[in-house]
C-alpha cells in the first residue's frame, strides 16, 4: 500500500483526525527482528536461538514505543520478552525493569510474574529483598552495572558513565551482593545487566564493558571467598543482559525507493551505523563461555519502521528564513528539542527529477504550530524546488522510537492516530486519535 | 492546611496513587492577579480595568496550565479572558490564538466564537479570509507582529527574533494589510499582538519592541495612504496584546515560612525579577493615546503557585556523586531537561536549624525513576544534613506552569494528581491521578 493511497484513505474516512499521523512498516519490525536473531545466530543454531532461548535471547524495550500492537508484530516476528513492568499479554513477559528505581507495587508486580529483575543500587537490593520475603517468591535478579564509560553519544542517552544515576558502580557491587547473599532464601542473582545508553555508533566501547561484565560475573560465582565456589556463590549466575543502544541501523525499506532522502535534506549523516552483527562480532569474543546473552534493544528495533506524515499548514519567510509550517509538533516528536536529533523529512509527492537537477535548494526549518520555538521537526534542510506549499504532505522519518512514547499534550494537542501497513494492500488503526474528551478526563 | 497534613491525608485516601503530587495554591494565584490588576490600575481607575476592560485588560494564557479550574481560579480573581482554542466554559472568552498556524477548524470554531484571532502570516491572513467568508462572521484580527527583538532569555523561550517562526516581520505588514482589506466585509483589524518569549528579566527590550508595535499601528490605521484615513483605514484599530513573558516574580507566600528555600539550594537565583508594576512603567509611556493594553501572561500567572510533592525512592551514590532518586520524574517536570530551567527543591519536614549550622552540605542531583540520563529536577543541589532518606518527601517549587501542562506517559507513567488549596483547611482534587486502562483506552 503506497504511502499516498493510505492518506487519501484514512482523510476519506476520519478528515482532518487523520493528520498528523504516525504509520508503522510490519516488514521492517520484521526486518529489523531477522537481524538480531541471524547475528545471534552465530552463537547456536537458529532453532536454539529461535525455540529455546538459551544461548542468545532477544528481548524489546517497550519504552521506545509502547503500543502493544508493536509489540506484539515484534514477537511474532521472534523477539522473545518485551519489557515493560505494566503489561501482561499473552506472550510478553515481565522481564527486568531498566529503571534506577521503581516503586514497591511495581517490585511487586514483577517478583509474582517470575520476571527477571535488575537490582540498581544498595536501597533497591534492600527493598527487593523484603519485597520478595513479604511475597514469599524467590525472586531473580540481575545486577544492572555502572561501568563507568562514556558511550560517545548525546549526554542525555549515555547511561553508563561514572557520574550517572543509573546501576551499581564496581566498587560497590561487594555491598550489594552481600545484601542479597544474606537474604538468599528469598532472591537469587542470575547474572549481569549492562546498558550504555542510545545512539551508540562506535562500538570499540563494549570492550572495557566486556571486561567490568567479566570481573562482576567472577564475583557473584565466587560470592565472598574463592573457597566457597559452587558451595555459597550463586554459581549458575549465568546471564548477561546487554540491554540496547545501537544506533538505528540501514535498512533496504526504510525508505521507500521513491521517496529518496535527498528531497529534503536535514543534515541526516548518512554515515553507515553498526549492525547487529557487529555488534556481535565485538561482543563474542569476550564474552565468557557458557553465558546467556540478552540483547534488549529499542529504538533500533522499532525507530525505522516508524514514519509520521503531517500536513503543510502553510509556508512563511522571516529574517530571510524560510519556515515550512507543519499540522505535527514537537508533542509528536520531541527529539530534536530534546536531543537536537536529525530526522530526515521528505515530501510524499515527489517532484520531477530535472526540476530538482535544474535549480538550487533553499534553506528551510520544518517547524510546529506549538508556542515556543523549540518546536522544531528538523532545522536547515535543503529543499530542492518546486516548493512546498499549503496543503502538502511531509514525511519525517525514523520516527518509530520515542516519539509517540514521549508525546504529551501541550498547547491541548490531542495524541495522534497510529496505523499499522502489513503487506501491500492491508493496514490497521493501532492507535485512535485523542479527542478532546479524552484529554478532559481527569479534570474534575 | 500544612502540605504535611495534606500529604497524610492523601495517602490515607489515595496510597501510592498521591504521589507525585502538584498541589495549585488558590492564594498565591489570586495575589498573582492582584499584582497584575494594580499595575493596569496606573492606567484608569479599578472600576474600568475590572469591569468594563476597556483601557486595561488582563487574560490568561492557558498553554501554561491547562487545568479548568485553575483557570476558573484566576477568572474569579480577576482576569478578564482566558485563551485557550478548545474551551467554552462559562465566563471564558475564546482568545487571540497565539500560535504561528492553526488547522483551518480551528480558526473556523475562533470565528464563530467571535474571538480575537492572531494573523501570523501571509497564508494565515489568506486562510482567515476564506474561513470567515465561508462562516458569514466578520473575523476580528490582531497583527501578530515579529519586531525582531532578543528577548535575552533561553532559546526555546525567545519568540520574537528575526529569524524565528513567529509573526509577521515589519516589511511584510504591507502585504498582509492588502490581503486583509481586500476583504474587509469579512474581516477586521483591531490592532497588533507582540508576545516576546518567556521569563524575560530584562525590560529594556519592550523600548524597542513599542517603538515596532507604534509603527505598525499607525500603518493600520493609515491603511494604504495617509489621504485615506477614516475613510479606508481600520481607524478605530487601538488593540495591543503584548503577550506574556514575565520571569516568575517573588510572592510573599510562594514559599510557606517553614521551609526556607536554601534547604536545598539548586542554585536557583534570587534576583529581584521584575514585577507587572516594573512592566507597566516601562510600557505605558510608550503606548500610543487611547490604546486598549491587553497583557496575557501565563507563567507569571500560575508558575508559583504549584509545587509538585515527590517521595524519595532511595538515595545512591556513583563516581562520588549522590542522587537522590524521586518518584517524580521529566515525565511530570520535563523544564529542566529541555530549557536548562531550575526549581527550587526543599525538603517537607525542616530538620532542626541548628544541625544545618554546624554541619557542611553536600552536593546531590534530584533524579527521577526515568531511564534516560536526562531524566533530573534538580542538579547540583546543596543539600545540608541530615541526609534525607527513602519515605521523605521534597518538593518542587515554581511547578504551577508548563510542568504539567507538558507531561506525557513516556516510561508508562500516568498522569499525576492535581490538588487546589483553597484556605487554611480545604482543599480540592482538581484532576485525578491516570491509571493505566487510561493510557491503554486509544490502544485498539
């Protein structure tokens, strides 16, 4: 189903509620599943990868995109947890919660779905402990570690540095493990999770992250004394949890052939990210034999099967500025406020090749009808003629990651609709648009 | 009523549900307005600035709380229109919109309504047209003016530099006024909207920006030429809305007695901000003869009287740095994230004078339970002994304005209760906490 037919469809039947609009690909959730699993591969077998989920497990972060509608479409296509302390569906499993500290009911939810928990620092060991003895489960727990690297990205999505909030820095993982030894009957340590935060591209990083996973993991078999081995440690501790953060990775459909990047260019680098496979290819050979490795990405999962489509409003010039003034707004897409993130945007109609060939661009700033002026979609973009107008639709891509996770309704804007393709002719509303009852009713 | 003895009762009734918590002081919001309405008192006498609004007019732009009844609040003390494009409460007038493009039924609901409607553009003029033509209504206009003025405040905050989305830069006034009274049957001019940014501290600019406002309205009123006045100009076009804008500025009873802001010191500053007594002083002897002064503020308005409450989950130390981990979280505060913005944080319970004099502080972040680095309400905070610990509770002053009106569900965190103190022993729940079948209900 092209992108323009799926438009005139959803305005033929919802008017002025179908735009702005956020569109899932089901094929590039399942393209992006198939590069994990086929890089997980190498670890064993595709069935043992796929079937058994010992050596290599693929989990998703549901906070990169909430809908359970994407969620489901992950699993189906091979994901086998889908992280989220809220959700109960069939097939997704409570698995660690990634947060550096949650509230008790929340322990509480996941200590009675067996989910395996993360332990972030010496309070949090302590509550899951008499948590866990207040429930009367065993509960499974992984430390989550602070290693202390710079994972090379934007600050706010680095996670893992020696000045974060997040995990349980070297030094004090003795403390911890002690707190949890002495409580034994009621929690076990199953392994390690480490996460570095999003947007990682250089992955020579996993090297030292490889290494503080190492020393940590011979800790907790050897809980206390070396002597003790296999008598006191938890010596089938056994699993590390590599969470997420690879930079949204090139995939053949992400853009549609017709749409070509270059229409409007925001500056996007174009650069080649890493893959799963390698990020495999680092991360193998360190790792210690007999391990079970989760990898539980988010937005390179679902960040590329995402597009939202969102009308011209109109066009305005000030300062010698062009302004492409857009129905979308930074309550769909916050990231580049937040994160100055590039996204690239199109045009859905794409104009005739030799009028682009024959004529400059103009500089433009794709902008929201939001009161601030950090409602921005993309900044200095090229626009090749013809130009834009009125009425016009734009695409902003890679938008599948926290995006609609992160939106709000500032300025009373109402969340939008969620459509997801699957195959060529088949789409499905995953999402209904908010009205203005929905965003009222809490008041009182 | 203490906050303390709100907090308990809360919690008896609500559990875990009343926490995070932003509590609206109905006291502080009417000595808000009081500072507005004595400063538009210099203009005329109180009588006509409350109650023919003739001379002076105080609204209240809703973006920066959005909650009913805080703006009921703020009507019953006083302010005259409350803008907001999707209300039509009693005693609420439709308002200018103060948005740089709105969606065609937008404008068409601000016509019907017989609203003041901002122009913002060329295309906005042209669409403003069509729709009020199309509604048989005649349109009431203001000019939304860019004076390409630095507001000198944050970036995001700043919403009338030359090369910003808003308004209409001078040179294209011309343009604007032709395509408006090609159609004056349908639509009318009644003057000119600035609005500079937000927390401006320094007034100096408004010397500039009166001097572009006096220009403009005197090529209103002169439309075309000079020869034409009062036969083709919109010669009784004498409306200025200068928007909102002003820094918090200091209320007696913005922070109760009890808990002196440098419990915790966020290094917020404690400059004189300037007043809407300062504003008018700078304002009103550059405003032309006859001039009815619109100000529509919102921060200034609400900012300080919320205060978010926030237990404490835990407390941490990583890389030698403490963090205090909160149950609040950039999902209910997201200001210091995206505009560097600091609150200031106290504690509820004041810990004896004496140990704070005898003992040095140490240097803590406030963080939320959000797993993004991002994810802080405060940074840097001087917290003197004792230390605070899992169970107490902070609070989070100036949080009236674009805290919650800015939440989102991001990390699947619901909405959080809002409270409306009214008097020593009342108070009102003003908005109920989300659950989660609220933030599944669009899920299809």
């Amino acid at each position: 189903m092209s992108l323009e037919h799926l438009r005139r469809d959803l305005q033929y039947q919802y008017g002025p509620g179908a735009s702005p609009l956020f569109v899932y690909s089901c094929a590039t959730l399942v393209h992006n599943v198939r590069c994990y699993l086929d890089a997980l591969k190498s670890m064993h077998s595709w069935k043992d990868v796929v079937f058994q989920g010992a050596a290599g497990v693929l989990a998703y972060s549901m906070k990169a995109n909430g809908n359970p509608r994407v969620a489901a479409a992950l699993l189906e296509a091979g994901v086998q947890r889908a992280t989220c302390i809220h959700y109960c569906l069939d097939s997704i499993t409570l698995a660690s919660t990634p947060l550096p500290a949650t509230s008790r009911w929340e322990v509480e939810e996941a200590v009675r779905g067996g989910s395996l928990l993360n332990v972030d620092s010496i309070f949090d060991a302590c509550r899951v402990v008499e948590v866990a003895t207040d429930v009367g489960l065993q509960a499974k727990l992984l430390l989550r570690l602070n290693p202390a690297i710079d994972a090379l990205t934007h600050p706010y999505l680095s996670t893992a540095m020696a000045d974060c909030k997040f995990g349980i820095e070297e030094s004090q993982v003795k403390q911890v493990l002690g707190v949890l030894w002495s409580a034994r009957n009621s929690v076990k340590v199953e392994g390690v999770h480490v996460h570095l935060g999003s947007a990682i591209t250089d992955l020579s990083v996993y090297g030292n992250v490889m290494q503080s996973v190492s020393r940590v993991l011979y800790q907790i078999f050897h809980y206390n004394k070396p002597e003790q081995i296999r008598q006191f440690g938890w010596h089938d501790a056994a699993v590390v949890n590599l969470g997420g953060g690879l930079g949204v990775f090139p995939a053949p459909h992400q853009l549609p052939r017709d749409h070509p990047l270059a229409l409007i260019d925001t500056g996007t680098s174009m650069d080649p990210t890493p893959t799963p496979a390698d990020l495999m290819k680092v991360v193998l050979p360190l790792l210690p034999e007999g391990v079970t490795l989760i990898l539980e990405p988010g937005r390179s999962l679902v960040a590329s099967a995402g597009v939202l489509m969102t009308e011209i409003l109109g066009v305005k010039t000030n300062g010698g500025k062009v302004f492409v003034v857009t129905d979308a707004a930074m309550t769909e897409v916050i990231r580049p406020a937040l994160y100055s993130s590039k996204h690239p945007v199109t045009r859905l109609t794409q104009p005739k090749t030799d009028t682009i060939l024959k004529e400059a661009a103009h500089l433009v700033d794709v902008v929201g009808p939001v009161c601030e002026s950090g409602d921005y979609l993309a900044k200095d973009c090229r626009l090749p003629p013809p130009a834009v107008t009125q009425g016009d639709c734009l695409l902003v891509w890679m938008t599948g990651a926290y995006c609609s996770a992160m939106a709000s309704n500032y300025n009373m804007r109402p969340h939008v609709m969620e459509v997801m393709v699957h195959g060529p002719a088949n789409y499905k509303i995953i999402r209904r648009p908010q009205n203005f009852d929905d965003i009222m009713k809490e008041y009182q």
